[in-house]
C-alpha cells in the first residue's frame, strides 16, 4: 500500500537527482529563478506556474518517474487507430505501464 503523500517526494527525489546528474540544467533552472524573484516573499504557487523551464523540468521529472503505482488505463477511440504501423481496432482497453512511457 502506498501511503498518501509519498507520491510527492517521489516525483521531488526524481527530480532533485536529475538536476544534480545534469548540473547543465540545474544552472538554467537556478538562473530562472533568481531573476524571477527579487526574495523569497514573492514566491508563490502561481509566480511559479509562470516559470517556464521548472515546468519543464516538473513535467519531464513526472514522465521518467511516474508515481502511479500500476498501469494507466486507456481505450482506442471507437473508429480504431494506427501507432507506429499496428491498427488497434476501436474501443479495446489497453494498459500503458508507466515505466513503458518514460523513455523515449
């Protein structure tokens, strides 16, 4: 059983090892914030929203390491569909393993 809240220092150990095994990107990130805020005081859920390369890190952080815990349930649309060559017939349920997406 997982317990609630450890999805989040999941996905902020994921990212806090990315960014100190790319310290390339850690200076991008650290050079964003610095010159989004004057002090601490104006740091906000929202000011932050705005920060366009820590969204990208969060977002690139929850691909590689997804906290769902099982496969993520997904059904083709009803006139089917090609990926990558295979035509998936319409309305079948598949099961997409996190671990399956996070690489490219």
């Amino acid at each position: 059983m997982i317990l609630a809240g450890s999805q989040v220092g999941i996905v902020l150990s994921g990212m806090l090892f990315l960014l100190l095994t790319n310290p390339e990107k850690m200076i991008i990130l650290k050079k964003e914030i610095v010159e989004a805020f004057k002090d601490n005081s104006e740091m906000t859920f929202q000011s932050e929203a705005s920060l366009v390369y820590l969204n990208a890190c969060v977002q690139e952080t929850l691909r590689i390491y997804t906290p769902a815990p099982s496969a993520i349930p997904n059904l083709s649309p009803s006139g089917g569909m090609t990926v990558d060559g295979l035509y998936i017939p319409g309305n079948v349920s598949q099961q997409i393993y996190s671990s399956q997406t996070a690489f490219d």
